[in-house]
C-alpha cells in the first residue's frame, strides 16, 4: 500500500520517469500526437470540416435514434396531461421538475397532437438544444481545436446528453450557456435560475455557479431572486404524493453509497458489467470502479495544480 501511495505521489507530481518509464513514453507520445492534430486544425478547412462532421453526426444520431422507455413516458406525461394542474400533480409521482415536460407540451402542441406528430418532439428539441450547445463548444470553448473537438465528440456530449432526450439535456445545455454568458452578469444569472427546473443535481450546481457569483462580487439580485423562486417551486412541484409507492425497493444508506460509488466510477473506469460479464446499463465492478475513480481524480488533481503556460 505504500509503495502503491508513492507511485500515486508521484504522478500527482508529474514524475512519470520515475513512477513508471512505461506511462512516462506514453505521455510524451500523446503530447506529440496532439500537438500535430492542433496544428492540423489551424487550418480553417480542416477545422470547419472537423466541426460539421461532429454537428452532422450529433443531428444524425438524434433523429435516427428510437427513445428509450423513460423519454416516452415523459413525453406521454407532458401531451397526455389534460390540463396543467394535471400535470404538476402528475410529476409528484416522477420527481422531475417540471421544465422539461413544460418544452415537451409547447413543443407537442406546436407538432400535432397525434401519437406519430407528438413523437416528433423529442428529437425536435434534442436538435435545438444539441445545436446550441454543440456550436457553443465547438466555437466558444476557450481551449484548442483539438479538445473541443474531442469534447463535442465525446461519448457523454454526443450520446448521453444530446441524443437521448432527457431533462438532463436541457440542463447540460443550461449550465453550459451559464458559463458561455458568464461576462454577462444578467442572462447567466436568469439561464442559472432555470437549472433548478431542471433536475435536483442541477440545482446543486446552480448552487455552485451563484457562489462563484459572491467570490466575484457580481451576484445579480434580480437573477438570485429568480432563482430562489425557481427553486420553491421547483421543490413544491417534486413533493411526493401520499399514495406514490416507489418502483424500486429502497436501499440502506451504505448499499446506496455503495451503488452511487460504482455509477460514479464508470467515469474512471468506462465498462458496464454484471456478474462476470458485460451487459449494457449496468455499474462497472465495484473494485475496477473505485480504483478508476481514484485514478480519474488524481488525473483531474494532476492536471488542474499545473500551470498550462509553464507545464508546472
């Protein structure tokens, strides 16, 4: 264990041609590779092409893409409600906010009514949203063409949040607009008021972005009381209702630690598995998880105490 508690030491202090020669070659390989893919990408016609392609291929999994059981039932919800009171009473048995199904009636009503044209929302406002947010990382990002193009494209950016049309999408697409409209005090702030619309983790980070706000001294008061608002009212329309009954047999604090530590490590260690085998939609092994979790961390640790002009 200490031997294992150096190696990571020494990562952390990027001495990889003592903790390992063979991460050490590695390394020097990946910097070398990125470097001649950034210089590619300063040529504009490479670089526009690249970005295209990416837009093209999110547009094309999204409107060739079959919704998943969860993003039917939000979508029936949403058109099926025969009123909007009917509809907040609804969410009090999903414990969503409700946003997202708000957009999804709009949108509905705007499509038609019929099963085929009410369908036709969901990949309607993954476009929109995926769009935006896509453009906004490709042309926006403050980092080089070669990571925003690694960033659009990557698995979570491309699949699990924009082609799969959940609140989870407008959320993302939310939180990165805060952040793209950060110098503008105001709009970042009303855009921060909506993420607690969106879904309860959003809502944490909104807590995040309004206490950056206050480390700045830029908190906008009509932006932070919208967004106290939105967050009453976001937690009155989740309220449980007194005859729901989970679907679900609840976990023991330590089994659901657990299970929420083995989710969380298929960050650091991207395989879904059950048993002894693969199998789709399910935790990476608890051991490979929590050990790429540590890894990932200590990659994240790494990398945000260096300097990226001096590479110390």
């Amino acid at each position: 264990m200490r031997q294992f508690g150096q190696f990571l030491k020494r990562i952390v202090n990027h001495d990889l041609r003592q903790s390992s020669p063979f991460l050490h070659a590695l390394d020097q390989r990946l910097v070398h590779l990125f470097h001649r893919l950034d210089r590619a990408f300063e040529n504009r016609a490479v670089w526009l092409a690249s970005a295209l392609a990416v837009l093209a291929l999110q547009f094309a999994l999204i409107f060739t893409h079959r919704p998943w059981l969860d993003e039917w039932q939000a979508l029936q919800i949403a058109v099926q409600s025969p009123t909007w009171p009917d509809l907040l009473n609804n969410l009090r048995y999903e414990g969503h906010p409700p946003l997202w199904y708000a957009i999804l009636r709009w949108t509905a009503a705007f499509t038609g009514q019929t099963f085929g044209s009410a369908a036709l929302a969901l990949p309607l406002v993954a476009a929109v949203l995926a769009g935006l947010t896509q453009a906004a990382i490709l042309f926006a990002a403050p980092f080089r063409r070669v990571d925003r193009v690694m960033i659009a494209g990557s698995e979570f950016v491309l699949f699990e949040f924009f082609t799969v049309s959940r609140s989870l999408t407008l959320g993302v697409a939310c939180a990165v607009f805060v952040i793209v409209l950060w110098r503008h005090r105001l709009l970042s702030s009303l855009l921060n008021a909506l993420l607690p619309l969106c879904d309860f983790l959003f809502g944490v980070m909104s807590i995040g972005f309004l206490w950056l706000r206050w480390r700045e001294r830029s908190v906008s008061i009509p932006g932070t009381l919208l967004w106290l608002a939105t967050s009453l009212f976001s937690a009155w329309t989740v309220r449980p209702a007194i005859d729901m009954v989970p679907a679900n047999p609840p976990l023991g604090p330590l089994l659901g630690l657990a299970h929420w530590l083995a989710n969380i490590g298929t960050l650091g260690a991207p395989m879904q598995w059950f048993g002894w085998s693969p199998m789709w939609n399910h935790a990476t092994l608890a051991v490979i998880a929590a050990i790429g979790l540590m890894a990932f961390l200590v990659l994240l640790w790494s990398e945000a105490r260096t300097d990226p002009d001096t590479g110390r």
